[in-house]
C-alpha cells in the first residue's frame, strides 16, 4: 500500500520538477536496514497497520529511531477490522514528535480475500479508489506548499487536525491463544463498520 502511495505522489510531483524526483521505500523492523536521512527536501508516507485501533508496539518503537528535520510527511493507517479506533491519530502524534510536519493523514480499510491474514500479499485488496484519490489530492497539497525555493516565503500548513486520543497500550498477560480468541470476540461485538477516510 506504502509503495504504491509514494510512487503515485511521486509521478504526481514529477510534473513540476525540473529534477528527476527518486523515491525509496523501508522496512522500519528491519534492522539491517540503514534508517533514511532526511530533511526538509523530504516527502516521507509513513505507514502502520492498525491493530485493535492502535499502533503496534514495535512500530511505535521503530518511528522513534527515525528524526525527521522538518521533513513534510503524511501518516497512513491500514485496518482490516471494522474500525481504525486511535491508531491514525496516534500515528500522527509519534511522527510529529520525531521532528516531521504533518500535513496529511488517511486510513484505509484492507479485505482478506480467504478471511485469514496471510504474510505473502496475493489474498489482500486495499481500498485502491481511496487510495488513488488520497495520493492525487496529497500530491497537490505538496505542491502547493512546496511551491517556493526561498524558505521564508513558503506556505506554512495549518496544524493538521485528526480526530481521535492517545490509546493506553497495555502488555498482554494472556497466551497467545487466549489473546486471539479474545480479539476474535471483540471484532465480533463491535458493530462499527468504518470505511476508508483521510485528512489534508
């Protein structure tokens, strides 16, 4: 989902620059991984899975490795669940702590094809129509507020505002079978139905 959001923005900003735009794309858990340098030339698109509307523990652990030094980021979510709870705006916290301006902010619900998470994925269909209409009006955003070589003159964004609170995370005490037979219970009552949604 990440990959295919950051090469649409950056074919989108290809068109205005007179440079040829790169992008990269990392695995924050994986630590042979070097982490990205960035700066203020950025655009990053963070992205997490959303797990019973928070962000996972070892995610939160591999944004706080990363400093953004006032690069321009925008924060994802994806869900699989009938809700993303607080994970999008948790994400959105994280990021803004670690030195990144957020200036866009989606989540976007994700189907399994055979009802079973699978780690290859060929089962799994994101809300692509979302998507795509995320990254064209991302894009223009950049644009917008890049749109200035002299740093004193460019566009400064409104803070971002994204509905939600900080989750409490809790460490399981529970097996891990105990755990999956509980969350299974707790899809199973919760009879919100969110869609995709997204801030800019």
């Amino acid at each position: 989902m990440i990959h295919k959001l950051t090469g649409d923005i950056a074919t989108e900003l290809q068109e205005c620059s007179p440079d040829e735009l790169r992008f990269e794309c990392y695995d924050l858990l994986n630590k042979n991984e070097p982490l990205p340098q960035l700066d203020d030339e950025t655009i990053a698109i963070i992205g997490m899975p959303a797990y019973v509307g928070k962000i996972p523990l070892p995610g939160m652990r591999a944004i706080r490795q990363l400093h953004g030094n006032g690069a321009m980021a925008f924060a994802t979510v994806s869900f699989g669940s009938r809700t993303y709870g607080n994970a999008l705006y948790e994400l959105r916290h994280f990021i803004e702590e670690q030195g990144f301006k957020v200036v866009g902010a989606g989540a976007f619900s994700v189907r399994y094809g055979s009802g079973l998470v699978k780690r290859r994925s060929s089962g799994i269909r994101v809300d692509s129509t979302s998507l795509a209409e995320f990254g064209k009006a991302a894009s223009a955003k950049a644009k917008r507020l890049a749109g200035c070589d002299v740093e004193g003159l460019r566009i400064r964004p409104a803070p971002l505002e994204v509905s939600g609170k900080m989750p409490v995370h809790r460490v399981s005490r529970l097996s891990p079978k105990a755990a999956e037979i509980a969350q299974g219970v707790l899809q199973k009552i919760c009879i919100i139905r969110q869609d995709s949604e997204w801030y800019l």
